[in-house]
C-alpha cells in the first residue's frame, strides 16, 4: 500500500487539490486561495516551477540528443501542428464553451518538462532527446502559443469574443517560463557543487508547486466548477479520446518513417503530453469567468498520466 501511494501521490494530490474548495463549505481554505490568487501566487510558483525544471535538465545530454533530428521534428510536429488540428476537429461537437476552451488551450500547449522524460527512459527511450524536446518545445511555445491560441479560439463558437493581445502574452510566457527555465540551467552548469544538493528534491517540489496553483485556481473558479460538476464525465471521456488520437497519430508517424525501438518512444511520449501549469495560469489570466475550463486541464493531465502509465509498459515490451 505505501508503494502504491509513493507512486500515485501525484494524481491523488491533483484530485485533493481540485477538490478541497468544492468540499469546504466553512470557506477558509477557499478565501486563503483567492487571497494568494490575488497576491501573485500562481506567477510566483510557476516561475520557482521552471526554475527548479532548468535545474534539473543536464544540457550535456541535451546535446547528445541533437543527433536524432528526424524523430526532434516529428515530435514538434505531434505538439505544434497535429494537437491543434484534433482539438479543431473537436470543435465541431457540441460542448459546452468551458469543455471546448478547456480543451484548445490543452492543444496549443507544449510537452511537459519531467513526466514525460522520466516515462521516455522508463519505456527504454532516450532520455536526452526528450530532454532536447522538451526545451525546444517549451522555449518556441512563447512565440507559438499566442498565434495558435487565436487561431483554435475562432472555432470555439461561443457568444462570448475573446481577443488576445499577442505581445502581453508572449512576454508573459518568456517572463514566467523561459527566463525562469534559461537561468536555472545557468546555476547547474555555473554552480554544480550547490546545485547537487537540491536536484534530488526538484521533481517533488515541482509537483507540489503545481499542486498549489491547481488549489489556487480551484478556489478562484469555485462557483463555475461546483456548477459543471455534471460534466466531469463528459470531460474525462474527452480528454481521454484526445489522448489516444495524438498517442496514435504519433505510432503511426514513428512507424511510416522507421523510428524504431530506442528512439519512438521520446517522439511518443513527448508529443502527447501536455503540460499543466502553463495552461493553468492562462486559464486563470485569460478565462477566469470558464472554471470548467481548468476541470479540463486538470483532468487532462491526471488522464494522460494514467494512460501513458500503462503506455510505457507496451512500447518497453513491444519490439
């Protein structure tokens, strides 16, 4: 039983921090969350998140992973190109405009920064191509998240316009993303003996840390959430689908090109995840009004981590 929670702590903890708001009725937890809402709480995580996510990554095997551009471009194709054409294709069910707002800002979002190199070594994969593609993908999505975001938004046909001022928004990202991300790899490579110290606590502090903007954003869209409860099914339905359709697509992709074994499973992996504290903090910058929106993003990511869980199993004993 504790090896079972050492290892689902994560997924119990997005659950625990999406539903203590919705459960607490006295309204203090909900009241500390607004008030650090308001206070720039989620701003101050997500640049500790990708700071500790830079110290982390060893640029060393980011460079080994250079050598396999072939399967670098596909996997950039998965987040970039293939993402937002299937939740465009999404688009034209009939869901509700928080589903559907949910699910584009999901698409226009780029690889996760540790699950899925963690799960890229763990299915026999290359570690360090997940690695490179993970700080491409994260350091192009400042400029290609404003871009794809407006685009996927004009098909979401609710009443609602929503604009987006694309240079705000690329400037946000580079501030709480990229900066954070570029000087953390500076203290690694500058301050290695220091740097030691703290790396095997990373991955649990950043975890935490998304754990803590969740129950932020929960307590900021409690109202919306607590009214589409009844559309959680329908939600983990989605996401689930929308996952499949990218873990397929980029099968097939590795297989039409002959990425074999050792080199598919970065290209898999990487190209289906999303990650969470980005979407998070544009869902509470840009559609605050939409809580069933970050019931998406949340149940998106709990989703794919338990689906590519069993994944990782299949491509290290498939051949």
């Amino acid at each position: 039983m504790s090896q079972w929670l050492k290892k689902n702590w994560f997924l119990l903890g997005l659950i625990g921090a999406g539903a203590l708001p919705l459960m607490d009725i006295s309204g203090i937890t909900v009241d500390a969350g607004r008030w650090a809402k308001a206070n720039h709480g989620p701003d101050i995580i997500i640049v500790l998140i990708f700071f500790l996510s830079g110290l982390a990554l060893n640029t060393r095997q980011i460079r080994a992973g250079f050598a396999d551009y072939q399967g670098t471009l596909l996997a950039l194709l998965v987040i970039f190109l293939l993402s937002p054409i299937v939740a465009i294709v999404f688009s034209f069910l009939p869901l509700q405009a928080g589903v559907l707002i949910g699910l584009l800002l999901v698409a226009a979002m780029p690889t996760t920064l540790s699950s899925g190199v963690v799960m890229s070594g763990s299915a026999g994969g290359n570690m360090a191509h997940a690695l490179l593609i993970t700080i491409i993908a994260n350091s192009l999505a400042v400029i290609t998240i404003p871009f794809s975001l407006e685009l996927l938004l004009s098909f979401a046909g609710h009443e609602q316009e929503v604009v987006i001022d694309q240079l705000p928004i690329m400037l946000k990202i580079a501030k709480l993303v990229l900066l954070p991300l570029l000087f953390g790899i500076f203290i690694r490579n500058n301050f290695g003996k220091w740097v030691q110290q703290v790396l095997p606590y990373t991955s649990i502090l950043n975890q935490t840390g998304i754990l803590t903007v969740v129950w932020m954003a929960s307590c900021q869209g409690r109202e919306a959430i607590v009214g589409s409860l009844g559309s959680v099914p329908l939600v983990i339905a989605l996401t689930f689908t929308f996952h499949l359709v990218l873990v397929l697509l980029a099968l097939l992709l590795t297989g039409c090109t002959g990425i074999g074994k050792g080199r598919r499973e970065s290209v898999i992996l990487m190209g289906g995840q999303k990650t969470l504290p980005l979407s998070i903090i544009l869902q509470v910058s840009l559609f605050p009004e939409y809580g069933l929106a970050l019931v998406v993003c949340v149940l998106h990511h709990i989703t794919h981590l338990a689906m590519d869980g069993f994944l990782v199993q299949y491509l290290k004993e498939k051949q």
